[in-house]
C-alpha cells in the first residue's frame, strides 16, 4: 500500500462495501484515478486547493468536473448561502428568488425568454429533449458531445447498459466541424430529427461558420437547435459560448459553474418553445432550492463585478500556451497535444510506440498527483487560480512531459509504473 494515500485506499475499501465504485460519480471513481497512486477522497478545499484525508496538498485543475469556476469556499458565496439559511432553504410554494434568478438569465444569455431550473446538467438536457420532442412531435434526436447519464443520451454510447435498445435506436450521433455528418443524418430519417444538441465547442473550436451551418440545416429540416452550454456557460463567457461564437440557438442548458459548485442547472429558450413546459412534466420537489438559487445570483454578481471569464481566460492561456512551448521544445507532437478553450483545456495523450494513450495517460496521473496537482488532463480554471499555481504547473511538465516523452521512446512506461494502467470508460470528445 502507497503510504502517501493510505487513508484513502483504505476509505475505499470501506466505501465500496456500500457504494458501488465507493463514489456517486464515474468521474471521481478508480476508472479514472488509477488505484495505488491516487487520492479518492478529499476532506476540505480553500481558493484553487484541495487537502485529501491523508493531508497533501493540491492545486486542484479539475474543480470539481469544471463545476468550480470561482474557487472552493469563496467568500461571497459562503456568505449569500448563509444569509438565506436563516431564512429557509426550501418551502411549499415558489420563493420569489427563483424568479429573481429566471429575469438575470434572461437578461444576459442571447436565447433566453423563459427559464426552468434542475439540479444538474443531465436534468436541463434531458428537459430540453422531452420539451423539443413535445414541441415538434417527433422522436429522433442527433447529437455531439457529452450530454448526460439519462436514457436518451446515453445510450447512444458505450455505456449503454440498461438502456433498452428502442431508446438507443432514436439517437444519432455526428462529429464536430463536419456538417456532412449532421446533413447524413437528416437525410437518414427524414422529418424524423426533434433536435440537434451539441457543445459549441469541446476540444477545437468550431471550422468555417460550423455553428450556423447546423443552425442552418435545423431549420431547413424542422428541428430545433440547442445548445449544451453545461461547461461552456458561466466559462468562456457569462452569457455562454452562444456569445463567444455569436449565434442564438432556440434552446441552453447550463449548469456547473453557474452556482460555483452548489446543484443548479437550468433549461432556457425562446417563449414559445418553453411555454410546452406548462403541459411537459420536469417537476422537482428541490427545483426551487433557494441555497443553490442564491448562489447562482452571487455568482453573476461577482462574475459581473470582476470580469471573471475574462479572468479565466487570460490565466488558461498562459497554460495553453506554456504546454505547446514544451510540446515544441521535445517535438512530442506525436505524442501529446494541447486543445480546447483557454478557460477549458485538454492535455491529449496520444497512442504512442504501441502504447496505448490510457497507459501512458496513467504514469502522467501517477506522477502529477505525487507532484501535488490534480488534474485528468483536463485545465478547468477557477477565479482562484493564481501566477504561482500556473508557474507550478507548467514547472512540473517541463520536467513530466519530456521524462514521458523519453520512457515512452525507449519502452520503459511499464518500468516506471506503480500500479495497474486505466482502462477505457468511453470517450465522447
């Protein structure tokens, strides 16, 4: 047993005789945190850090699934969820913030008329498809990106166990910056498709007008055009990617960053698309949760007041342009590679000298976590991510990625690994 996560292997082992994977998240699991060189459980965090229940010490670049944006604990937020505590956190009619919230989202993001609120992302889009099937009165759905654990989308992919094959069957997907692909589609199931729902932007950004073509071919194929603005929102800009790449889609969901953390998400659109949630049911006896609610109103306020995804932007690309520094400087370009948004950005890890990219990614995880930085690869940026966090992590690649770059060369990936490799859960970007 690794003596520097040795409360958290032995948590585990306790966790899973009641917990399947011993965590409720996938993404926070052993099929991603490879087991004897990882951290399972964290105890607190402060600003851009995290302390696990051994007691090291992390810059944190992971943020919770991205759901971070302004740091763990920030002041601000404590505060307005203390206030409201006071006064209630739930009651048995509406309170009047949920209407407060509805009327600041409709003021700063482009598509929205009317605003529903869930709790997590996968309710917003899974609200937004029963609202487009209704609207439209048709069944097929095409789709790109990550959207969810809910039956529609996720069966569409690898994880499809206890799906049943007649919903799988209704969902299609088509690949990013190829309009062919989407058109293929439509042409497969004429007047068939309810909606397109995509990312407007995961690893790269969208290639010759993208967007607007898929907007283009909704509507010459009577379906719906939303966008999946669960990362994207309160990210690369607070009125979302449909800002940054300036197009109006008829329907968003958001969630993660819009509430620093706390269960919120929301589906909005034009008013006579969400006037159907009157007869579709999304209902949620914690809907109208105010805790979450007062959060999300704090965070636009300080998001406003600070130019926070200025912010994030301006710090996530010094990373991004640090790593292809390094990446230019050892020509690892078969190797590794730098994508995605500066306020989200993605290490690749590619198949290399008849290594597979999950093993190679596992010595990466290995060494970072031992190195005090947690990230999978991924850069989610946080208003608490500071120049000496940057420094710090840009240092240990400099070291890391020519010391992998030069094992994975030489075949000695297997020699440097403490524990077993990770194996493919499912990729969707």
């Amino acid at each position: 047993m690794n003596n520097r996560y040795k409360k958290s292997q032995e948590f585990l082992a306790r966790s899973e005789k009641t917990i399947p994977l011993g965590t409720q998240t996938f993404s926070k699991s052993k099929t991603q945190y490879p087991f004897g060189v990882s951290p399972y459980y964290i105890n607190n965090g402060k600003g851009s850090k995290v302390w696990d229940i051994d007691g090291n010490e992390y810059i944190d670049y992971v943020n919770s699934l991205a759901s971070v944006t302004l740091g763990y604990c920030d002041e601000d937020i404590n505060q307005a969820i203390l206030e409201q505590l006071s006064k209630g956190i739930i009651f048995s009619l509406p309170s009047q913030i949920e209407t407060e919230l509805a009327e600041k989202l409709c003021e700063i993001i482009p598509c929205a008329q009317m605003v529903r609120f869930g709790k997590n992302g996968s309710d917003a889009t899974a609200g937004a498809i029963r609202a487009s099937r209704a609207f439209n009165k048709k069944d097929h759905i095409a789709v790109c990106g990550y959207h969810g654990w809910q039956d529609w989308y996720i069966g569409s992919t690898q994880r499809n166990l206890g799906v049943p094959k007649a919903i799988q069957d209704l969902t299609h997907s088509f690949k990013f910056n190829d309009i062919e692909s989407l058109n293929s589609v439509f042409k497969k199931f004429p007047d068939q498709i309810s909606c397109v729902i995509m990312e407007a932007m995961n690893l790269y950004e969208p290639q010759d007008n993208f967007l607007h073509k898929v907007q283009e071919l909704c509507k010459k194929n009577n379906a719906l055009f939303i966008l999946d603005e669960t990362i994207t929102g309160f990210r690369f800009n607070l009125s979302g990617a449909q800002k940054e790449f300036d197009i109006v889609p008829d329907m968003a969901t958001f969630g993660k960053g819009m509430s620093n953390g706390m269960p919120l998400s929301a589906v909005v659109g034009k008013a006579e698309i969400m006037k159907i949630f009157e007869e579709v049911f999304f209902s949620f006896t914690f809907g109208g949760e105010t805790l979450s609610i007062v959060s999300a109103l704090a965070c636009i306020k300080k998001y406003e007041k600070m130019n926070v995804c200025n912010f994030l932007n301006f710090q996530g690309d010094k990373i991004i342009k640090g790593v292809k520094k390094i990446i230019n400087k050892i020509d690892a370009h078969d190797l590794f590679e730098i994508a995605g948004h500066p306020s989200w950005s993605f290490l690749i890890i590619k198949d290399f000298n008849n290594y597979s990219s999950y093993k190679i990614k596992t010595l990466f995880l290995q060494e970072v976590f031992k190195n005090g930085i947690i990230t999978l690869g991924t850069h989610n940026m946080s208003f608490s991510h500071s120049d000496n966090d940057i420094k710090k992590l840009l240092d240990l690649y400099e070291v890391l990625l020519p010391m992998i770059f030069e094992a994975a060369k030489s075949n000695l990936i297997d020699n440097l690994l403490n524990c077993e490799p990770l194996q493919p859960l499912f990729k969707v970007r």
